[in-house]
C-alpha cells in the first residue's frame, strides 16, 4: 500500500498541475531536458499505472446523476462514494465529499475516477450458494453441452486426445462435471456401456458428476476398481440393469461407493484459479461454497496464509451423515482480520435433487409414482445435530428441496430455536424449493433464512409440472410466497449447476422467463406472480447475502464504514427493459477500494 504521504504528492501532481516559468535555455540542455523529462514521464507513467492498482484514496463517481445504488436505506442512490483504506469515507456529491476530505480522510485533496455515462455502480455482488473447487473441475470437460449421450461422451474423447498425459496413461482417471441427461431428448440415463462404446475411452477409470451433482457416471473400469458393491443403500441408488448388475450410476448417498483420486495442490490451484477469474469477471465480490470436503477448507486456508484471498470466500463445512459429530471440537471460525476466509456454519443434505427424483416429497412423483424420493438422512439424526451445532456456535445450513425435507427440517430447527436468539444464529435452507403453505409460514415465523436459487427456477421450469403435478408445481420456486411470510431470502447461482453469472439470476427472479424470453405461462413468465421486483433481488445478491453471512456490517452496501466491495455494470439493471438486463457487461470488480477486475 502507498503511505499518506506519497498519494499526497501524487495526487497534488495529478489533480493541479501547477505552471513554472522557464528560463531561456541553449539547445544542448534543451534536448538534455527534453530526453530527461520523458524519460521521468514514462518512469511516472508507470507510477500512475502502479497507483491505479494500489490507490487507496479516490472518490469513485457516477457520470451524470446519482447512478450509485448503495442499498443503503438511508441513502438509496449517490452521486460518489469516497473510498479510503479500503473501507468507505463519505458518500454524497463530489464538491461536498471535496468539502470534507480534510476530516474524512486526512487529504487536501483527492483523485476522482468517473464511471462511464449510463453505467451504475452497486455493491459488489455475493453468490449465496456455490461450489468454488467443483465449478473450475466443470470448465474441463464441456459436458453440460453434450445435447446427446454420443456428443457428451464425445467430449470425454476430445479431452483425452487433447491432454497427451492422460491419453498416454490409460490408469489415469478421467474426471468430469456437468452431464444432463434430461437434457438429452430422452428421459434414459447413461451408462458404462455408451462410454465403453468408445475406442479412446474404453479400459479407462472414468468418474463424471451430473449437472446437479447428485449422481456419479463411471466407466467398466471404474465399476471393477470399487466392487463389490452392497445390495442397497440408505439415501442412495446404484442403478442396476435387468439382470441386476450396476450400469454405472450411482445417485445421492450411493456416490460415495466410488472412490475419488487424491487431488494433488496443483489440481486445486488449477480449479481455484479459474474459479476465480470467472467470478470476478463476473462481478462477484464473494462466495459462499455450499459444502467444503475438508480438503477444500484446508486448501483455502493454505491459499490464505500465502497471500491474500482473491476474493471474500464464506464456508460452509460438510457434515457427513455417516460421520461423527464434530461441532465441539473445530471452532467456528468467523474469520481474520481481512475478512476474506469464514467458516462459521455446517452444511448438512437432507435429501436430493428434484432433477434425478432425489427430493424427498410427502406424495409420490407425478411422473413416477413409484417412488417419493428420498431423506439421505433421518429425523432422529438431524434432530440429534441440528441442536448441538447451534449451540456450539456453527450456522446451520441445510440442503432441503422437497417439501417433505423441508417439512422434517423446519421441524428440527423449531425444536432447536426454541428459546433461543435466532439472529445471533441464522439458520438457513439451502434450495428451499418445495415448501406447503404452512412451511412457509412457519420459515418467516421461525426467522430461517431461506436461501435460494432463481436460474434453477428457469432450467426446471419446462419438466416441473409433469414431475409434481398441477397443485404441488405451485409451491416450487414459490419466491413470493416465501418473501410474504416474512422470511429472508438470500439469492445463489448453485454453480457450477447453473451459469456462474449473477446477472442471470437476477433476471430469472425478475422475469421468471429463460434467457429466450419465453416461458410454460408464456412471455410474462412462469407463474408471473411469484416474480421478486429489481429492488429485492438486488438485495438478495448484496445486504441479503451479507447478512446471511454475519457481514451486514461491513459488506453489502456502499455504507461509510463499510468495506469498499463495488461491481461497476455497463447499464442500469433497475431502469432497462427486461429482455435488455443479459446484455449488460461488468465493467469493473473492487474488493477492499482496489480493482480486481476490468478498470476505472
Ligand atoms: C437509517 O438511519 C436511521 C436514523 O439515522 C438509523 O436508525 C438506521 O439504523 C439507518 N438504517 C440503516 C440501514 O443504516
Ligand atoms: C446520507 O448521506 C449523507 C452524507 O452524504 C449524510 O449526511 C446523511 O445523513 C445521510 N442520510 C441519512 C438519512 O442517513
Ligand atoms: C476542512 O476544510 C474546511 C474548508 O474547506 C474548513 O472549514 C475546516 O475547518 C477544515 N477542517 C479541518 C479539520 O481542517
Ligand atoms: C499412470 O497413472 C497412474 C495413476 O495416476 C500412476 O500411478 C502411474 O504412475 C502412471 N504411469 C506412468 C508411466 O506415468
Ligand atoms: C440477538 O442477537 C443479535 C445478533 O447477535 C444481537 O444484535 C441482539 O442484541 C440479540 N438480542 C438479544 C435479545 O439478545
């Protein structure tokens, strides 16, 4: 960082150039001079380059009007806010932040940068659920554009003739993340066989993760490598040919049958850091990642003891339902003192995915009645835990799609507040997707905070109805109705599940429309009335998310005090028509008053 003293200069040089009357010169000197002085201006070219970097004092301004959203009641919209040390000073036009600078930061004066005309400037955005190390491992294979199981698994082919280590070892594991199979054209889930089908992969160990992350592919190999298998598995299916032999998918609890290679660091960096360069180019700010592996935990805190986190990560710690209780004996860790790394709260999965017939309903699917999902843990244990993790200090945050997760969850969390301060503990529903009336009543009353994902709205949309039926469809993605109870929500991507651009899930809570602006209920969107209005999903990615995070007081609004978190965008998402909103660009990512992305 650049002391007090030296910005002084700097910014008296840059912002009043003042004019020295020169002596008459001979022209030896004169060309002396002239060398010397853009061989300084370069070297101060550099400086200013250097500064745009490390800046630490500058009023951030919008060009023509008030298009600072700060989501701060108070004072909604600003012409600039004054960032200084990375947290921000004052907010308010410039000629009065320029009136104050004196008291707010110490400064005689200071360096304006202007957002471009029609831009706006709002808190940096959060996604409140996703998962950081799983999404870089999903940019490997292309495999959620395979629109056929031959093109899916085409792609697996293309990724090993493209990587010589891996084509030339037939014992390296082949790892991927993304398949869908309702995507497919036909509701038929792959197989061993369709990768065996394949001159290139065949005789490999092949491991690939569904879009949803709920079910495991693997090849012959593979299959060999993890027998024998059990008959049957509690919250889990290994789907099995007529003969009764697996065919290579195993979905929910049943995953964990096959074992994953150990990640080496470089691996983790790989995906990290392309996580991360997706993100803030994406105009995220912060994460919170839905379920570390322990390995994930400790390789961030690695990465944090190295250097500063790219980017502000809250984590949530996997609770194995087969494990042991372990509340008691890691401390919840609320973070340093740059607030980049947290890892307060636990995540537990009450069931499974509404895509793969995972979640757990009271009545059997529409489209299948011959089963109701399932619970990939009981009642008893969630009861058991959910009071003792309170306690202990840990946020508890738990998957729960189907209304009848929901319904045993919301159970164990009245039973756990009762008597308790629930602000101090903010527990939440990770998904929150199915949920009766009362449920929804009951999440408002409770004080849970539901935490939601609307892109998953769009993408499910299309076969909803057909898998739950005409009455029961209505209470998924229920946005309103969850809002109206008085809950509060907090809005998430689920990527790498979905697209890792906030953006989309403001429009698809806005809009309820796909990115083609169409819909089931046609071009007002599905079920048009449980659409949230700009203003509240704006809070959902900023103020909603941070305190959901125990941030509320240093993130998620341009508030003086606060840290200095900004995404510039390239138009105003509250004003443009709705079929304009996927066209705006990020122009600019700050974290803590420096621009991590795109420029000022
Ligand atoms: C708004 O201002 C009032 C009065 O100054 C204060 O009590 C309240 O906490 C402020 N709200 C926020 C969100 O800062
Ligand atoms: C809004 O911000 C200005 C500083 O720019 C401050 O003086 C004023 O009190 C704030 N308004 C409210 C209602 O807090
Ligand atoms: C800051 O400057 C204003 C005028 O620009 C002046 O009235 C005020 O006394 C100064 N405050 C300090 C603490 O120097
Ligand atoms: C091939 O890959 C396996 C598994 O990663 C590894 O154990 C083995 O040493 C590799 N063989 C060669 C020749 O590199
Ligand atoms: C409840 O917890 C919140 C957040 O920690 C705190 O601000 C509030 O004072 C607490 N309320 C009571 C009644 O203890």
């Amino acid at each position: 960082m650049a002391s007090r003293d030296k910005l002084k200069n700097d910014t008296a040089s840059g912002l009043s150039p003042t004019s020295v009357p020169l002596p008459p010169l001979s022209r030896r000197w004169y060309w002396k001079i002239l060398v010397a002085t853009i061989a300084l201006s370069f070297v101060a070219y550099q400086v200013t380059r250097q500064e745009d970097h490390v800046l630490t004092t500058y009023a951030l301004c919008s060009s023509g009007g008030a298009n600072i959203y700060t989501v701060d009641e108070n004072n909604t919209s600003v012409e600039c806010v004054l960032i200084h040390n990375s947290r921000i000073v004052d907010t308010g036009d410039l000629a009065s932040i320029r009136q104050r600078c004196n008291t707010t930061t110490g400064l005689t004066s200071v360096a304006v940068r202007y957002a471009p005309t029609g831009s706006i400037i709002i808190p940096g955005m959060s996604d409140s659920h996703c998962h950081i190390l799983e999404y870089g491992a999903s940019r490997q294979i292309p495999l959620s554009e395979g629109k056929t199981v031959e093109k899916t698994v085409s792609f697996v082919r293309d990724y090993i003739l493209g990587n010589a280590d891996l084509e030339g070892n037939k014992s390296r594991v082949i790892e991927g993340w993304g398949w869908d199979h309702a995507s497919w054209g036909v509701e038929k889930m792959p197989s061993w066989e369709d990768l065996e089908a394949d001159p290139i992969i065949a005789g490999r160990p092949v491991i690939l993760q569904s879009r949803d992350g709920h079910a495991l592919w693997v090849s012959q190999r593979t299959l060999a490598e993890n027998a024998p298998f059990p008959d049957t598995i509690e919250g889990g299916v290994i789907m099995r040919d007529k003969a009764g032999n697996p065919t290579g998918v195993f979905m929910d609890s049943a995953q964990d049958l096959i074992a994953q290679p150990a990640l080496t660091e470089e691996d983790l960096t790989r995906r990290f850091q392309r996580t991360v360069a997706d993100a803030l180019a994406a105009g995220l700010v912060s994460l919170h990642d839905a379920g570390f592996k322990p390995d994930s935990l400790a390789f961030f805190k690695r990465q944090s003891e190295i250097k500063l986190l790219p980017l502000r990560i809250y984590g949530m710690t996997y609770f194995d339902e087969y494990g042991h209780y372990w509340g008691d004996q890691i401390t919840p860790f609320a973070g340093a003192a740059d607030e980049r790394l947290s890892a307060r709260s636990v995540k537990i999965f009450a069931d499974g995915a509404l895509r793969t017939g995972g979640a757990a309903l009271y009545e059997p699917y529409s489209d299948n009645p011959s089963t109701n999902g399932a619970m990939r843990i009981s009642a008893e244990v969630l009861n058991s835990v959910i009071p003792r993790f309170l306690q202990d200090g840990w946020q508890v945050n738990v998957h729960a799609i189907g209304d009848r997760a929901n319904g045993i969850v919301l159970d164990a969390f009245e039973h756990a507040l009762q008597g308790v301060n629930v602000s101090a503990l903010r527990p939440r529903l990770e998904h929150a997707q199915i949920m009766t009336k009362e449920d929804m009543n009951r999440l408002g009353k409770l004080g849970v905070i539901a935490s939601i994902q609307p892109t998953h709205a769009i993408s499910d949309m299309w076969f909803a109805q057909a898998r739950l039926g005409p009455e029961r469809v209505e209470t998924l993605y229920a946005f309103r109705g969850i809002l109206d109870s008085g809950a509060r929500i907090t809005l998430g991507s689920d990527f790498p599940v979905e697209d890792i651009n906030p953006l989309k899930g403001f429009y698809a809570a806005v809009t309820r429309l796909s990115t083609e602006n169409t819909s089931p209920h046609g071009p007002n969107g599905w079920f048009p009335e449980q659409r949230l209005t700009r203003l509240e999903a704006l809070r959902g990615m900023t103020i909603d998310a941070a305190y959901a995070s125990f941030t509320e007081n240093t993130l998620g609004s341009l508030t003086i005090g606060k840290r200095a978190d900004i995404t510039i965008l390239s138009q105003d998402i509250m004003s443009v028509a709705a079929d304009k909103i996927l066209d705006t660009k990020v122009l600019a990512t700050i974290i803590d008053g420096c621009v991590v992305y795109g420029q000022l």
